[in-house]
C-alpha cells in the first residue's frame, strides 16, 4: 500500500471504529507498515477525527520525520511487524482498541485472586472466529507501553507459529486486543468478528457452550486453511 492510500485507510478504519463504539475518546490506535518506515496515529488522538497530514511517520528505526508525536505504542507496533514478518500471518496493518466486549472478558478472566487466567481468551465458539482470527492469547497484565508487554506480544507470536499456530490477535490483559493483518481494512474486519465473538461468550456466561469439537475444527482446517 502507498503512503497516500495508507494515510487515508487510517482515518477511514478510525472514524470507523469510532462511530460504531469500538473506541472512544482517545483510546486505541492504528498503524501501516511502508516500504520505508510506519504510519502511526498520534498520541491521545481521537481516533474519530484523523486528518492525514498529521498522522505520524517513522523511519524503519522508529524514529519519527514527520507529523504529530506517535502513539507510544509504537514499540509494540513494531515488535508486532517484526515477529510476524515470517509467519503465515504476517502484519501490514496493526490496530489496538479497548473494545469494551473484550476487556469484559479480560476482566473476568482475571478476576479470581491467586488464580491464573486461560493462557487464550476464548475457546473456539463459532467457525469463522476460528477461520477468520484464531487462538488470541492473553497476554498479563503490563502498563500501557510497557517494553515487557511488547516483549510478551513478541515470544507469544513465535511461539504459536513454531507450533503450527500462527496467530493475528493478542489480548493485553485488563486493556485491550492487538489485532492484525495485511491491511487496515483486513484488520478492522478480524477486530469486528473478535469483539463479536467476545459479545457472544459474555452474553452466554451463565451457562458456558461448548466449543467446537477437535473433528470440527480440523475440518476448518482442512476446508479454509484455519490457523487454529
């Protein structure tokens, strides 16, 4: 994708995912992959109101030529783009929310003192949250920006793909998902089928259904190719 077309995608994805709730104020943030460098939303930007000029540029080292100041979770960015790079999903597009339907889930996942959540979010409960987003590890809990965050992203992301499971989502514990894809576009959509997914699991929390069989999902596998 050129500069051009990336700058517009952006804002396009962010007043996107603003109107229809899944990020508020100045919560969240989106970046590109180019060919010379990344495009990043700016710090404590609403992501309803982007404007392309003053998305914020980087150099393949990080460091910002142009724009507003960058999100500081650029680090975790490019972490993402790294160790994604050789894997069957690799990212062009990164975007981070606090989609409320997954934090919920987070939150309940963590809320037993002394006892450790599901190393993944959510069980494999409908065909196209396996085909389309996959396992999504949970990843615990480190401030916004922390480098121990973005280094947790990173060993989980090669640790999957060394076991045959690559992954395009994380969830960063009481905080919100990091979801990719070769676009923003392609990204916005796997975000959309997760936080449905989670709505679905919050919605049935009282009597839990049981996930989809180890026959049936290897016929997912078979079938599209499911990274589960």
């Amino acid at each position: 994708m050129d500069e051009p077309s990336a700058r517009a995608e952006i804002c396009r994805i962010g007043a996107s995912l603003f109107a229809r709730g899944y990020v508020h104020a100045s919560a969240g943030n989106i970046s590109v992959r180019l060919a010379d460098g990344y495009l990043i939303t700016p710090t404590d930007a609403s992501l309803g109101q982007l404007l392309p000029e003053r998305l914020a540029k980087l150099d393949l080292q990080g460091q910002q030529l142009s724009g507003d100041r960058a999100s500081k979770t650029i680090v975790l960015h490019q972490r993402i783009y790294a160790a994604s790079a050789n894997t069957p999903t690799p990212a062009g597009c990164v975007i981070h929310t606090h989609s409320r339907q997954l934090v919920a889930c987070s939150l309940q996942a963590t809320a037993v003192p002394g006892v450790e959540p599901a190393a993944e979010l959510l069980p494999a409960l409908t065909p196209y949250f396996v085909m389309k987003v996959g396992r999504v590890p949970h990843i615990p809990y480190h401030r916004p920006g922390s480098p121990d965050a973005a280094q947790a992203v990173a060993e989980a992301i090669a640790q999957y793909a060394a076991a045959g499971r690559p992954i395009r989502a994380v969830m960063l514990a009481r905080l919100g998902p990091n979801v990719w894809h070769e676009s923003p576009a392609a990204a916005m959509a796997a975000l959309e089928e997760l936080e449905e997914t989670a709505l679905l699991w919050n919605q049935c929390r009282a009597q839990p259904p049981a996930p989809l069989s180890d026959a049936q999902i290897d016929e997912l596998r078979q079938s599209f190719g499911a990274h589960w």
